[in-house]
C-alpha cells in the first residue's frame, strides 16, 4: 500500500513549480501523493499548522516536514 504524502501550497510560481519537481517526482507506487492548495482551501490551513508547516510550499511525508523555499509563511494565508 502507497503512503500517504500531502504537499501543501498556495499557487504562487515557486509552489508551482515545487509541485511539478518534488511531488510529481516521487513513484507513484510508492506513494500516494495529495496536493493541497491552501488558497483554494483555507479551511485546511489549520490542518496544515497542526502537521508542523510553518511555510508553503511545503511536503509532509512520514509525520516530517519538509519546507521547500520559501513561498509564504501561513499567517500570510490566514
């Protein structure tokens, strides 16, 4: 069974094309890759602090974080 990785982001360029390098890189049998746009769903950010993101974009595999650059912090979306 894949597990199961959320990529946050907010649809800015550098989300965009983290998305496109990190998340889709990842094989897809491995893992089951779930992309959160955080200004189209606001209702998560809460979700996404309680996950330990401090920024977006960001990737969250395996109960860690992973920051990737630095895009906006989430207070920014809130």
């Amino acid at each position: 069974m894949a597990e199961k990785v959320v990529f946050y982001h907010a649809g800015c360029p550098v989300c965009v094309d983290a998305e496109q390098r990190f998340a889709g890189a990842l094989d897809k049998n491995l893992y089951q890759v779930e992309v959160v746009h955080l200004g189209e769903q606001p209702a998560r950010l809460d979700e996404a602090e309680r996950a330990g993101v401090a920024s977006v974009p960001a990737l969250v595999m395996d109960g860690a974080v992973y920051h990737i650059n630095h895009g906006a912090d989430l207070s920014a979306l809130r």
